[in-house]
C-alpha cells in the first residue's frame, strides 16, 4: 500500500510537472489525462471508489475529451506559442517567487500534519456518499445542480443567438 | 496472501483474455458469413473446411504487411492511439460476472474477475476513456480526413454517453445496486431486468451502437466520405488493433447489454432441473455466452440492414430522441417506485 502511495505520488507531480512543461498543448492535456488517473489511483486507496469512478468518468471522460476537443478543432500546436523576451521571463519569475513567499507565510501555522476526523474506511462508498449528500448536504447540492442547469441553458442561450443572426 | 486464490484468478483473467480474443477473432469471420448469408453470397470459405482459418489468415497477413507511419505524423501518439483503443477494449471485461460459483476441492470460487460494487460505473468509465484511443490516433495522423473522423467519433460518443448513463440510472433505481454480481443474481427466476426497463433497454442498446461505432451510427469511419476515417494513416497491426478493437468492444457490449437486461448467467428452469452445482454454474455460462452471441449476431444483422445516418440525423437522434426519452424513463421509474414502495 505504501509502495502504491509512492507510486502513485510519484507518477502524479511527474505528469503535472509535465503539463506546465510540455510545448504542445496536445502533450500537456494527455499528461493531465495520466495525472488524473493517478489521483483516481488515489481515492482507491483510501477505498472511495465511487469517488475514483466518478472522477475518471467526468474528469478523464467528459471535461479532458472536450479539452482535446477545442485543442485539435483550433489545431494548436507547438509553433503557435509566442517567443518570451527575457524581461518578461524575469518579472514572472519574480512574482511566481513572491507569490509562493506570500503563500508559504499565510500557510504557515495552518498546515496539519495528523487527521482532523477518524478515517471512515466506508466514507467513499456509494450508499455512504449518497447518504451524506442527501441528507447533511442537501441544500448546498441541490443549489449546485441548479447552478448547472443555469450555466446550461445559458450555453444553449448562446448556440441559439448564432443561430438567429446567421 | 491467499496464494490459491490468487492462482486461480490468475488462471481466470488468462482463460477470459483468450475467450475475448478468440470471440473477436471469430466475430469477423462471423461477420462476413452473415454479411453474405444477408446478400446472397457464400462468403470466405477459401481457408480450411468452410473458411474456418480465414481469421488466423487475416491476422498472419495483418502482421506480415508493411507498417507505414507517415512522416508527418506524431509518431508517439500515432502508436498511443491503438495502445489505448485494445487496453480499454479488453479492460472492460474485468468486472462482467461470467458465471455463478465453481467448487473446486470444497472452496468456492466465483467466475467473475472481481466484483466491484461500482461495477456499472467502471463499465462506464472504460467506454468513456475509449474515446481517446481513436481521437489521439485520428489527431496523430495528421491527415484531414483522420481529424474529421476522430471529431465525429468523439462528439457521437459524449452525445450518446448522456442517454446511456441516464438508461444506467433507471436500472439502478430498479436493482438498488451497481454491483454487476448482485444485478444478475436479482434477475434469478426469469426476472430479467428487460421485462422492467423495456425502454431503458432500448435506449441502452442504441447508446451501445452508437459507442462501438457500428453500423447505423459508423460516421467515424464511413468510407464513402471520409475514406476510412480515424484510422486512414494506419497499417499492419495498428490498422489491425483498431479494427479488432471494434470487435472487442461489440462482445464486451453484448455482455454487457445480457448481463444488465437479459439475466446475465441465469438460466431458466435451471432449478427444476435437479443438477450438481458445478454443472448448474458451467451449463450457465454457456447460456450466458449463447445469449452473447445472439446480440453479437442482431449488431451483424442490423449493420447489414440499416443504411447509415447522417451527422444531423445523428446529432438529433441523440440529444432530442434518446436523452429526453432516457429522462422520462427515470421519471416513470421513480414515479412507479414511489406509489408501489418497492424500494
């Protein structure tokens, strides 16, 4: 298990560094895509696993496809980014180190290093999720779908409205 | 560690893995003879007594050919793509329960790799990353028509992965469970879930075409308009994993469709017939896989029948037929579970 940990971990911060990394965004979302299903990884070893699933379908299997979708219809490719002048490589350095400093310092005394709550080992199952979010978390859920169908039909808005003008 | 436990799971994944292979290997040599029996024609029967060595021919000769990867092509993705098709093609198969329980020397086993209680949306989720394995190798190749094909087979299999879900949803109000195990063993006794969920099965059944890429809904490879679609730029072997990908993927759907709908393993009057349990279990399997090979047979029979649809002709059928039927489905399942209260 610990090994898996490790593993996992590992693959991880390997593929997320190479998402920053990578010059061609193709190569960036298929390591995104990798880092993704090391996290489902993740949720199994903890034993959610309607957590893993859930990730892997909507993450890796809607959202990453639709990403892939626009890079491959606006055919970006490695040529396409702009060449960086040295001034503008400093300053973003500077305040990337000066925005970790600032995050380092307001994180500090914030950081714990033991668990908060017992570890349920049935917390990620799905009579146990579906429990929680039925009944602790029934307002904020129900608040969150409807914030989904408002940002789908406002998507439809804006399919239709090219429609009329056509 | 459980080592005999082990052994045979080990034994199990490998028996499945060829059972997979062998299936899909026959489902193209299947597929010819019923593509000739539907237009008159006698089909291969060149290779051994009644054709029977034509797939092991077309294998020999897929290896055997030039492998060609375009200059101009991704050559990394080029290769990922296939990789990606075949792993989750055969990765599908894990958590479909192929059996009841086997006693081997007073131990029980299960003929099923393991069973997941999210079983169904493990199913899910693989089909759902099996888009990549066409989009990466369709954007790889670099090719106009390769990109057309790999964008119509992603957008078909988002479009239709909503209403599958969504027929998924209906069936787990009915069942109470994802785990695939626990599904057919509730449909013991001829209640297979088809007689409930009539139209969630027929919803499912369309997502499922539409999923494998077969016939009425292949506009990702239609050759008429795009050549060959996703897989144009592909030779040897890798024209030949996406092709035999497709046949995976139409066996493990069948499975799918009999495990969920038509009773997976069960088999009727199994219990009046007074049999030893092991051969209760193994005379179940192989109902289970004839049942299979009846929906591998209606995919051939409907392929050879329909015409192909067009892109807005598919478009439509998917976002204004199917989903809003597959919601009401939900709604009527709920509505009728709430009066009768047989949750």
């Amino acid at each position: 298990m610990i090994f898996l940990f490790y593993f996992l971990s590992a693959i991880m911060i390997i593929s997320a560094l190479l998402v920053v990394l990578s010059r061609s965004p193709i190569n960036s979302v298929i390591f995104l895509i990798i880092c993704f299903i090391a996290m489902a990884g993740h949720y199994i070893l903890l034993n959610a696993q309607f957590l893993a699933v859930v990730h892997i379908i909507v993450y890796t299997g809607a959202i990453m496809v639709l990403f892939l979708f626009v890079i491959m219809l606006l055919n970006l490719n490695k040529a396409n980014i702009p060449q960086k002048t040295s001034l503008t490589r400093i300053a973003a350095v500077v305040t990337a180190g000066l925005f970790f400093l600032v995050i380092l310092a307001a994180t500090r005394h914030t950081f714990e290093f033991h668990a908060r709550y017992a570890f349920n080992s049935n917390i990620g199952l799905v009579s146990d999720v579906g429990k929680v979010l039925f009944h602790e978390f029934l307002l904020p859920f129900e608040i969150s779908s409807i914030l989904f169908i408002s940002s789908m039909i406002g998507a439809v808005m804006f399919g239709k409205r090219d429609v009329k003008e056509l | 560690m459980d080592w005999t436990l082990l052994l045979y799971k080990t034994i199990f994944l490998f028996i499945i893995f060829l059972i997979t292979l062998v299936v899909a290997m026959y489902s193209t040599y299947g597929e010819r003879k019923v593509a000739a029996f539907m237009q008159d024609r006698i089909g291969p029967n060149r290779a051994g007594i009644f054709g029977l060595l034509q797939p092991l021919a077309d294998g020999v000769k897929m290896f055997m050919k030039e492998e060609i990867i375009p200059l101009t092509a991704n050559k990394k993705l080029f290769i990922l793509g296939p990789s990606i098709a075949m792993s989750t093609a055969l990765l599908t198969g894990v958590v479909i329960p192929w059996g009841g329980m086997l006693n081997i020397g007073g131990r029980e086993f299960s003929m099923q790799i393991t069973d997941l209680n999210i079983g169904i949306l493990y199913v899910f989720a693989m089909v759902s990353i099996g888009v990549y394995g066409i989009m990466i190798g369709g954007w790889a190749s670099n090719n106009k028509y390769a990109l057309l094909g790999a964008i119509r087979a992603a957008s078909q299999m988002i479009s239709y992965e909503l209403a599958m879900g969504m027929s998924i949803v209906a069936l787990v109000l009915t069942t109470g469970t994802l785990s695939l195990h626990e599904i057919v063993s509730q449909q013991h006794g001829m209640h297979w879930n088809v007689f409930y969920q009539p139209l969630g099965f027929l919803i499912f059944m369309t997502c499922a075409f539409a999923e494998t890429n077969r016939a009425p809904f292949d506009l990702p490879e239609c050759e008429t308009e795009l050549i060959g679609g996703y897989h144009t730029e592909y030779s040897s072997m890798k024209l030949g994993f996406y092709l035999f990908a497709e046949y995976i993927n139409m066996f493990i759907s069948s499975a799918v469709i009999v495990t969920l709908y038509f009773g997976g393993f069960n088999m009727p009057f199994i219990d009046q017939l007074g049999l030893s349990p092991n051969f209760v279990t193994l005379l179940g399997s192989l109902f289970f896989f004839l049942k299979i090979f009846a929906f591998i047979f209606l995919f051939m029979w409907i392929r050879w029948t329909l015409p192909r649809f067009r892109y807005d002709q598919l478009m439509n059928l998917g976002w204004k037929g199917l989903l809003p039927l597959a919601i009401f489905n939900i709604m009527a399942t709920g509505v009728y579970y709430y009066f009768t209260e047989l949750i």
